[in-house]
C-alpha cells in the first residue's frame, strides 16, 4: 500500500484529522500487520481508541507501545493518564513511577 511506514502513519493522521477516526484505526491496524515495529502506529491507535472512549482497547496499545519504545518517558505518561482516567490507580503509579525513572 504505502512504500514506509511513515507515509502509511502520515495518511492515517490524515484521515483522523479529516474526521474519518474509524478509517485512520482499520489502517492503522493493517500497518502494525505489516511493520510491527513501528511504535508510532500503537501510540496512535491508542490516541484514537481513547478519544472513541474504547478504553480496553486504548490500554492494550499504549501497553504495546511502552514495549516498542521502553525509553520513552511519553509512552508511560500517557499510560499513567489513561490509568487513571478510568481507574486503575496501581497500572497509574507503576506507569508514572517508570515514566520518572527514564
């Protein structure tokens, strides 16, 4: 479909920012199938699943992505976030407490 990663991510945003949120998620799906690396996709997929407020769904991404990126304090920032948001206090100061120590 796309010849990078980025270009796939970069027409993903693109559909989310045009509205089309559940568009942007199946091809970012379909991206993680193909480059399962691309840290960027989960992030994203977990963005995008907490604005549809499919929590489940949210946590298992931003979990994937502190796992592609384990040295992004951002990863776990948000994670603590999201946590929190819907009440998982323990998953909230494990994350934080990580997103501190990098």
């Amino acid at each position: 479909m796309y010849t990078t990663p980025e270009l796939w991510y970069d027409a993903c945003v693109n559909k989310q920012k045009a509205g089309q949120i559940d568009e942007a998620i199946v091809m970012l799906c379909e991206l993680i199938e193909q480059f399962p690396d691309y840290a960027l996709a989960y992030a994203a997929l977990g963005a995008y699943y907490t604005k549809k407020e499919l929590y489940d769904d949210a946590m298992e991404f931003c979990k994937k992505y502190c796992e592609k990126a384990p040295n992004d304090p951002f990863g776990y920032s948000v994670l603590s976030s999201l946590s929190i948001r819907i009440g998982r206090r323990q998953d909230a100061e494990e994350a934080l407490m990580r997103s501190q120590t990098l």
